[in-house]
C-alpha cells in the first residue's frame, strides 16, 4: 500500500470473453479487502507499466458485482492503439499482480429495487453487467438492457446474459441492436427502443462517445427526465494518479481559507491554501478521500460543497445539473470564500 492509496492485487483468472475483450479476476489481499468493497457500475484504475520504470493509468469499470462474485472483475476490450487495452490482452496472465486504486465513480444507482433502463454499446456493458447482477440478487427491481455492438460475435457477456434472462423471466429483458443486420443506431430508432420505457426510475448509458450522446438525445426524445439520465464518461489520463502528491505549502492561518469535510462520518476541519486542490490537502493529511485520475476526468473524487464557495481548475465529467446542486472535483477545487464546508457522504 502506498501513500496514495494503491494496492497491489493478484490475478486470479483470465477469461477470454471476445476475440478482442479479455476479464481480469482480481484478488485483493486480506489486509486491504475494507478499501475494495465497491457499489454496482464503479470502477478500478490500472497502472500500465511503461519503459523504464515509467507508467501510465488506465480506468476499466468492473464487471463483478458486489454480493454476488467472490472476487473483483474488470472486463478490457482492445482498442486500436490502446496502450493499456493492448497490452493487458497480450501480457497479463493469472498469477501476475497488477498496482490498482480503490473502487471509485458514480456511475451507480441509488437504489436497486426500482425500474432501470440500460443503454450500452460495446465494451460499455461491462458497469451495466455488474448494476445488472447486483439488481437481480435483490428479491424486486427489474432492469430493460438496450446492448449495442458490431456483430453477433463481439457481444460480451453473450452467454451470460442469456443465463441471466433464463433464471429471471420478467425482471430482465436484453434487447440486443447488430450494426451487421439493423445498421449503425439512430437516434430516432433508439427513441423508438426507450419510449416504452421513459418513466422507469433511471436511465444509464455507457459506450462509445457517439452512441452516447445519441442515446442521450433518444432520451430526451423519448420523455425520460433529465434528471433520471447517468452517462459514464471516461477520458485518458496524461498525468500519473499513482504519484506522491505534492507537499502542501506551509502557510499561516491568516493567509489560508478553513475547510470542514465531512468523509466516511467524520469531520476534518484544516486550513486550506488557496492554490492547493482539495484532494491533494487530505492526501497529504493522511485522509483517505477517493480519487482516481487526479486530473478532472473521471468523478471519482466528486463531493458536495455544502457551504461557502470554491472553483474548479478543470471539470470534463459534471454536467451543468450537477454543479446546480453543489457537486464538484475534489482533485480540481480550490476554495474562493474564507470558509468551506464540504460533504464526500
């Protein structure tokens, strides 16, 4: 374990899913299993091993649910002139071990015994698998999957879905759209798809950046609030999430705002110099916040300001609704006002 929270864990298995999409089954060691217990649809960040002792991170969403699968799973999908998808598929083996953070992001439902209606495109099944596995473990809640891809074989999961459908008739339905015999899928048809289904109590979509952004118009087509809508957004990391953060500059109090946070239910309150990220000021006081790309680009590190006001140095994830209501990055915030206040619970 490192001052950054990173863990080393153990490939138990590798599954051959596709011709390009590979499960890693990974093990966490017993005196680090308290920091991996993780909600339907998050994800892990990998550290790829470069040149050199260099290295870059990569964010793969996990496929397990919890409850349901002993072990973590992260499904990968090559793509080309991926670094990181490339050379998992090519060079990871059981046995190996693999530097990772905790579980992290907010691609998760509030609640697992209501309607949901899944969007997702190729490689983007995999956070959906998991809400979709943790949802049939409960005894209510059912879930409508509207599942993207190429053609019939570079569907994930195939067989398991089907299994899923089997063992739970009426609590999932998996609509399945083959660019190879129904063509690329327009907004107007997949409107078609969610028109049925626009009043379920969620929407989540995951896949690639297009067919996102048309499922998001189909939604709005189709009647679903805006509001109920989850996208998960990833973008590639340029910086290394695995680093030390830096030292905080010492400062009076005089010359630095005061910050209450409010994490797993306790209160911190330290003095917060006005250039230094929210994120890096509890690293480096030994608190334990989530993060993973450090860098603006995940959600990982999201938390409610609560009081007083702070600016984000970058935001690529957070949509104009969750700024409304106070969210904001933990790795990008510094504080405006003197004093802040805010919530990662």
């Amino acid at each position: 374990m490192t001052g950054t929270g990173a863990c080393a864990v153990t490939v138990v298995e590798v599954v051959e899913e596709t011709a390009d999409a590979r499960s890693l089954v990974l093990a966490a060691p017993d005196e680090a299993r308290d920091r991996f217990g993780y909600r339907p649809g998050q994800f892990l960040t990998l550290r790829i091993p470069g040149d050199g002792g260099s290295g870059t991170a990569r964010c793969y969403s996990l496929s397990s649910a919890p409850g349901v699968d002993e072990h973590l799973k992260v499904t990968v999908k090559r793509v080309a002139g991926g670094a990181g998808s490339n050379w998992i598929c090519d060079n990871v083996r059981p046995g190996d071990t693999l530097e990772v953070l905790p579980p992290a992001g907010l691609f998760t439902p509030d609640r697992l015994d209501g309607r949901l209606l899944l969007f997702a495109g190729g490689s983007g099944i995999t956070p959906v698998m998991s809400i979709i596995k943790a949802l049939l473990a409960r005894p209510e809640g059912s879930a409508v999957l509207c599942y993207a891809n190429r053609d019939e074989s570079s569907v994930i999961f195939a067989a398991e879905l089907r299994g899923l459908v089997e063992r739970h008739p009426g609590r999932l339905q998996v609509i399945h759209w083959l660019e190879s015999v129904q063509g690329l899928p327009t907004v107007g048809a997949l409107a078609s798809l969610a028109a049925p289904h626009a009043d379920a109590d969620a929407a989540f979509v995951c896949g690639p950046e297009p067919f996102m952004n048309a499922v998001a118009e189909a939604l709005r087509t189709a009647g679903t609030a805006r509001d109920k809508v989850v996208v998960e957004r990833f973008h590639s990391l340029t910086g290394d999430p695995f680093a030390e953060p830096e030292p905080v500059p010492a400062v009076s109090g005089d010359a630095a705002a005061r910050v209450t946070v409010t994490l797993d239910g306790e209160r911190h309150s330290l003095a917060w110099p006005s250039e230094t990220p929210l994120l890096d000021l509890l690293l480096a006081n030994g608190i334990r916040a989530p993060f993973s790309c450090r860098e603006g680009a995940c959600s990982a590190c999201a938390c409610q300001v609560v009081a007083g006001e702070v600016k984000m140095l970058r935001n690529d994830v957070l949509e104009e609704e969750d700024l409304a209501e106070g969210w904001v990055l933990g790795c990008q915030s510094v504080p405006v006002t003197d004093d802040v206040e805010v919530t990662y619970d």
